[in-house]
C-alpha cells in the first residue's frame, strides 16, 4: 500500500505573509513549512504521495504549488484557489491546466469558513463557478464550519455531477464533546453520493494539549458510518497538526481510529479515486 497524505499545506512567509495566522495559539506556525521540510517525516511514516491543498485566496499561489508538483514527486495532485464568481471563471481553469504542472490540479478549495454569510455556497455567481469546476473535471474541497453545512447539502444536492469533499469532517467541536447539531449534518451531507470526507484536521479541534484518540473516536465512527471507508480518506493537515501533534502520531491515530481491513481505502484508494492521482 501506498499511503496517500491527501492534505497538507507549505507556506513560505518571504514568498507572502499568511495572514491567517495570527493570536498566541497559532504563533507556532508562523515560520516556513516547506515541501523539504515535509518529505523527511512523510517518507519515515510511509506516505507514497500527498495532495497540497491552497492555503489562501491569492491568484499567485496556486501556479506556485503547480510548478512544486511538477518539480517534487511526492505531490502527485493540487487543489487550488480561484475566484469563483468571476465571469470567466471557466477560462482561468483552462489556463491553469496549460500552466507548468497543470496536470497537477485536481480540485478547487475557497475559505468558506472565513465567509460571513452561511449560505455563500448558494449565491447564483458561486453556483456558476461550482458548475465550471465540474465541467472542468475537478472536484471542490469545503473547508467549513458546522453551521455551515446545511448550506453544503443543499449545494451538493443541486450539483450532483460535481464530487464535494469535506475537509476535516466540517470542524467537529472536539474539545467541547458535544456531538450535535453537527453528526446531523454530517450525515445528511454524506446521504448524498457525490460527497467525500476527509478523516483530517482532527486533533487540533481537539485539546491540543491533552487530547487522545479515544476523544476523536466519536467524530470519526460518525463519519465511518456516514460515508463508509470507501468515500473517507486520510489527511495529516500538515503543518496545521503541528499544534497538537506530529506527523507520524496523526497517521497513527488515523489507522487506531479505523479498521484495519479499511485501512487500503481510507489510506490510499479513495483518494487516488477521487482526485485522479
């Protein structure tokens, strides 16, 4: 098996400030996190291959991670960022494709959670970029918070010739334990077919401190019984997991969290599946 790490970011702050990063608890990711910085830990944890994920929504960015995959074969996909209410939204896809490394794009991902109105998605200009980024073959990453995702289901239900894939199962509140509302609209999200989850990003919704597997175990089993092994797949969130743990406890929380006669889907096939790597 080849374990597919299917998000992880990079960040060079004297390329461009990631302004996202901010307060005393991120403080720790304010430095660069480079692809050399990575490929030690993931090789020595058995990763194959990864997918780097967009990290903010500058247009330079995404030719950037191109130009990386081409040029490193441990990214074997990039999901991106463009503007999705642009009018030539369709044509900016194509030109990204022709750019160095253009075969290298696989999906597209906007900061959602950051966006003020819940139901964003539905806007009939982003509807259109959604459309175009189906037409082009690709997928959509959401990156959401749980209030967020009845606006999900409702976008994924009227664009079912496009594959959403939830990242970091929609921000479960782990630390506080409370299960609902969000187990509802996880399920009711992944009731629909062309929908994904990423078993990512777990850990640092947790106690970055204190927290153990079995604290995860809840959220996980939720979405095991909601998407089923086949429509999971593993992601480190590198660098961002940093806050709470390091790259080989992730995995390795990942496959306790899992059946180990699940553990060819969840860590390679439905991510190799999904964004065509």
């Amino acid at each position: 098996m080849t374990v597919t790490d299917a998000h992880h970011h990079v960040w060079d702050l004297s390329v461009r400030d990631q302004d996202w990063i901010t307060g005393p608890e991120l403080a720790p990711l304010r430095r660069d996190f480079t692809l050399k910085d990575l490929e030690p830990e993931a090789r020595a944890a058995g990763v194959g291959r990864t997918v780097l994920v967009q990290t903010i929504t500058v247009p330079e960015e995404t030719p950037e991670f191109l130009a990386l995959a081409a040029e490193h074969d441990l990214v074997a996909g990039v999901v991106g960022w463009t503007d999705l209410t642009r009018p030539d939204v369709a044509d900016e896809l194509a030109r990204l494709r022709e750019l160095p490394g253009g075969r290298y794009l696989k999906g597209i991902r906007h900061q959602v959670q950051g966006e003020p109105d819940p139901e964003w998605l539905l806007r009939p200009d982003v509807r259109r970029g959604l459309t175009a980024v189906a037409d082009a073959g690709l997928v959509y990453d959401l990156v959401v918070l749980p209030h967020q995702l009845p606006a999900c289901v409702r976008a994924a239900a009227a664009l079912p010739g496009l594959t959403f894939v939830l990242d970091h199962l929609g921000k479960p509140p782990i630390a506080s334990g409370a299960l609902e509302p969000w187990a509802s609209r996880l399920r009711a999200l992944a009731a629909l077919p062309n929908t994904v989850g990423k078993l990512s990003g777990l850990a640092t919704e947790a106690d970055h401190a204190s927290w153990t597997v079995e604290d995860l175990r809840p959220y996980a089993d939720v979405a095991l019984q909601a998407f089923g092994p086949g429509r999971l797949m593993y992601g480190s969130d590198w660098p961002v997991s940093t806050l709470a743990t390091t790259y080989g406890a992730m995995l390795d929380a990942t496959r306790r969290l899992t059946d180990p006669h699940d553990h060819t889907q969840i860590l390679e096939t439905t991510a190799g599946r999904v964004y065509d790597l």
